[in-house]
C-alpha cells in the first residue's frame, strides 16, 4: 500500500540531490552548509522511521545549529535568461499551462479515485490527497519533460534554485509542528485555558462571546495553529459559559469559534507555512510581508465573527 | 504555569527577528524542560515529534515541475495571456481568484491552490503583468506589495471557504471535541454556521481587493514625482 513512507523516500531522495548538487555549486559560499542541512533532512526523510527518538532529535538540533548560525547561502544553478524564457514562452504558448495545471488536477482526480472501493488497498485513504499530488508532480514531469526536450537533471537544478530562495523557511513549519507537540506533551494548553477562565468577566454574555472569539485568535497566534487552540478554549470558555451557562448552540460555538481562530491564522508568524513560506517562495523583503497584506481582513473579519456568535448562538 | 515560559522564548525572539528554527528549538527545549522533562526526554520528545510531521515538508517535492516550467517561460507567458485581457486590473484578478478559491475549497478541493504550486507560478505573475499593462514597469516596493497580496488572497480563500465542505479537518475536531463532551452535532450542521462568516469574508476581502488598484495608483504617484 502507497503511504507516507513511500512519499518520505521520494522526499528524502529530492533533499539528498539538492544536498549533492549543493556541494557541487562553487557559486556558493556556504555550499557545504547548504550541503550539510539538505543531507541531515535527507537522512531524517529516508531513516527516521528506523532511529531511535535520541537520534531524530539530534539530526534536528544540528540542522537548527547550521542553518541558525550564520544562515545558509544560495546557489547560482545555470537557468535559462529572460530573454531566453520570453522566445520559449513565446514558441510554446499555452501549452505551457498543461503540466502546471497536470498537478492540481492528479491531486483532484487521485482524491476522489483512490477512495474508491475498486482502488481499495492501493493507496493509504487517510494520505490519498497528499499521495495524488506528488503523483501529480510525476505526471506533470512526464508531460513537461519531453515537450521542453530538458535533460533529467534540469528539474533537480531548478528545484533547487527554488528551494534555496526558500532557504530554512522550507523546514519551519515542520518544525512549529513539533514545537506544537512539545507543547502538548508539557501542558501548556491546560495552562492557558487555566488563565482564560480566571480572568473570565462572569455574568454578561457579550463579554463571553468576545473573550472566546478573541481568545481563539490570540492563542492561535501564539500556537500558530487554530487545531491547537480550539480544543482549550471551547474547554475553558466555550462549553461551559456560551453552551452550559447561558444555553448557546454547541453547533455555532464551534464552528464560528474555529473560524475566529483562523483570523489569528493569517496575523502570526507562527503559522509559518501560510505566511511566512509564501514570502520567501514570492522573493519579498519582509519576511512579515503576507501577515501586513491580511491584517485589516482578519481584524474586521474577527469583529464580524464576534458579532456573528453574539447575534447567532443564543437564537438557534 | 511554568511551561508557558516556551511561549515567552517565541514572542521575544519572533520580535527580536531571531532565526525562527533558532527560537522554535530553544523554545521547545525550554517548554520540555519545564514541564518536568530531563535534557535526553526533552531531545526525544522534539525529535518523535518533528519525524512524525515529516508529511508538512513532502510538498516541496513540487518545487522541480514549477522550476522546469518557469525556466520554460511559464512566468512570461502568464504575463502575456493577461496583458492581452483590458479589462484585467490586479484588483480584480485577485478577486476572481479569491471567489474561486473559495468556492472550490467549500467544495472540499482545497488542493486546487497552494503558493508553490499556483501563486508563484501563475497567480503573481498574472497579478504584476495586469498592473504592468497599465503603468509600465513597476518599482520594487510596489511589485512586493502585490505579491504579499496574491499570497493573501489565496490564504483567505482557503481558511473561509473549507469550513463549508462537511469532511475537512476542522469541522471534524470540532465533531470530535462535542462528542467527548457528550453533545452529538452532525458534520453538515457544524457547516452550515461556517456560511455567514464566509459570506462575510468575502465581502470584506473583496471590497479591499477591488480598492487595491486605486492604492497601486497611489502609491505609483509617489514613487514617481
């Protein structure tokens, strides 16, 4: 059955050419760095599996050490120019739209297909979606590769062009997630819902509704994740003043509780993959570039959410 | 109380524009230590933790398909295609891409977008090239500005529209939550509240969107005296 470790086999392959065509790029001062960084990520895809816990913490901290400490550089893998590239997109036209667009619709098509009974034990139904998009990344490759008439190596070279834009930004999320763990295991959620129901203003229920919802956006930009903060704040505040107290609907608790989580989303750095990720795959110079273009959005957006639960979750 | 001093080591370094996979294992060493763990415990948990989220990093498997094409003129011929449409303004491209992002994540197909995979490609270029057949080249901070702002409208579309599809993650946690709490929701009736905040996010992020190409005009003014 196609599962995670098949896709972490594929990724560590991917990081181990990126570490070996690093160490090969003499454009870059701190090739070995970059070596050394894509080589240990490489190991944590392709055996971390098999290692004891000790040694996968130990791949992180020295990843965290070389790329912390002084950064990591950036190749100068040979592309083509922008002259170059406007004659080819001016030869090739929209066909070059196919494999760009084979990718979004393999992730489509495999979701729905790999569900299916018939295709039942093939792939992994809990990972159909991640598994049919990077089949889709293969698919795409086999349309663009013989149209493009580029050498296999060519993909490897501008993978890692982009990969080095993205530099350590590129393990951040993951590692937030295990940041995120951490917390968990130390209990840090059963702390904050603690302070939230302390601090709690008892009696009116406008001041629940708002202390829930801005609640939800606050922790979750702490913990960079609203998966993280839902769970202690409809603990602390939600169930047992909105729903218990004053008889609100569990229903519209949750849900525009989420949603008010989410609004934390787009204004933390802590949810790097949205927000930061992007900035530096988009090349801008300020890392916090995305979060300054969502605040207005998710600031009225919580004010509306706010007076939605208030207007909403007493009437139904 | 004593393991909420992780979130400290964050806020400040986060401010202090430390390197963040610096400050996120300083602060998970801290949480753990605090927390009661030993040093090797602590070292144990982040390591089982940050292999078992492996599946976060396996998207950048993409990156080679997007690198070929761009190298290929994917950019440019983005570009062109829009350049030829007179009507495109980078507001409203943004905003047709923010209802179609909606709409497809409320019918669960959240894959559709993504910033490897749709926004740097495709989305960015597009955004600039509309804005480019207007004024002519754009300087530095602006092009940035539209950029933050094609990743931003892709981000919106997702978080309020994937609320409205029954089967994502988050409507089930919450099913899940209610249920250990001895209150039985059906996933469709946890949706259904998602609509008025969704409606709500599209008004909201639509007017500012259709407001962005007077505020590229402005800020053209002032970088060209």
């Amino acid at each position: 059955m196609i599962g995670l470790e098949v896709l972490y086999v594929i990724g560590g392959a991917f990081f181990a050419a990126i570490s070996v065509l690093s160490a090969r790029d003499a454009s870059n001062p701190k090739r070995w760095k970059n070596t050394a960084f894509w080589g240990l990520f490489s190991a944590s895809f392709l055996f971390g599996s098999h290692l004891p816990d000790l040694a996968n913490g130990l791949i992180v901290i020295a990843m965290v050490l070389v790329a912390g400490v002084g950064g990591l550089g950036r190749g100068e893998p040979r592309t083509t120019t922008p002259q170059e590239r406007a004659e080819s997109a001016a030869r090739l036209g929209n066909r070059l739209f196919l494999p760009a667009l084979a990718i979004p619709l393999t992730a489509l098509a495999g979701t729905f297909a790999f569900k299916r009974p018939e295709l039942g034990g093939l792939v992994d139904p809990k990972q159909a979606t991640l598994v049919s998009l990077i089949l889709g990344v293969f698919v795409a490759l086999a349309i663009a590769l013989p149209m493009l008439r580029a050498r296999p190596a060519a993909p490897l070279q501008e993978g890692r062009r982009l990969l080095d834009t993205v530099g350590w930004a590129a393990v951040l999320p993951q590692m937030l997630a295990a940041l995120g763990a951490v917390f968990a295991a130390a209990g840090v959620g059963a702390a904050i819902g603690q302070i939230a129901s302390d601090w709690l203003p008892g009696g009116s229920r406008l001041a629940a509704v708002a202390a829930y919802t801005f609640g939800m956006a606050i922790f979750t930009m702490v913990m960079g994740n609203a998966f993280a903060a839902f769970p202690v704040m409809a603990a602390g505040i939600g169930l047992p003043l909105i729903v218990q107290r004053f008889g609100g609907d569990p229903a519209i608790m949750g849900a525009i509780g989420m949603l008010s989580g989410f609004c934390g989303t787009l204004m933390t750095p802590m949810a790097a993959n949205f927000n930061i990720v992007p900035a530096a795959l988009l090349e801008l110079s300020d890392r916090n570039g995305v979060i300054r273009a969502q605040v207005p959005t998710a600031l009225l957006l919580l004010l509306a959410n706010t007076a939605l639960m208030y207007v909403l979750v007493f009437r139904f | 109380m004593l393991s909420l001093i992780g979130i400290v080591v964050v806020v400040i370094g986060f401010m202090a524009r430390l390197n963040p996979l610096l400050v996120v294992t300083l602060a998970a060493l801290v949480t753990g230590l605090a927390g009661g763990m030993g040093p090797i415990e602590v070292v144990e948990t982040f390591g089982k933790a940050f292999k078992e989220n492996r599946y976060v990093s396996v998207v950048w498997v993409v990156l080679p398909v997007i690198g070929l094409l761009e190298r290929a003129g994917l950019q440019e011929r983005a570009k062109t295609l829009i350049g030829q449409i007179e009507a495109a303004t980078t507001g409203r491209l943004l905003l047709l891409y923010l209802v179609l992002r909606q709409a497809t994540a409320a019918l669960g197909l959240t894959s559709l977008g993504g910033h490897a995979q749709m926004v740097r490609p495709l989305i960015a270029p597009m955004a600039e090239a509309a804005a480019e057949s207007r004024h002519g080249a754009l300087p530095d901070p602006v092009r940035q500005f539209i950029r933050a702002h094609s990743a931003a409208a892709d981000n919106i579309g997702l978080f309020f529209g994937e609320d409205i599809f029954i089967a994502i993650a988050s409507i089930l946690l919450i099913k899940g939550f209610l249920e250990q709490n001895g209150i039985f929701v059906e996933p469709l009736h946890l949706s259904v509240w998602a609509i008025p905040t969704a409606l709500v996010a599209l008004l909201i992020h639509g007017s500012r969107l259709l407001m962005l190409d007077r505020r590229i005009d402005r800020a053209l003014a002032e970088a060209r005296p």
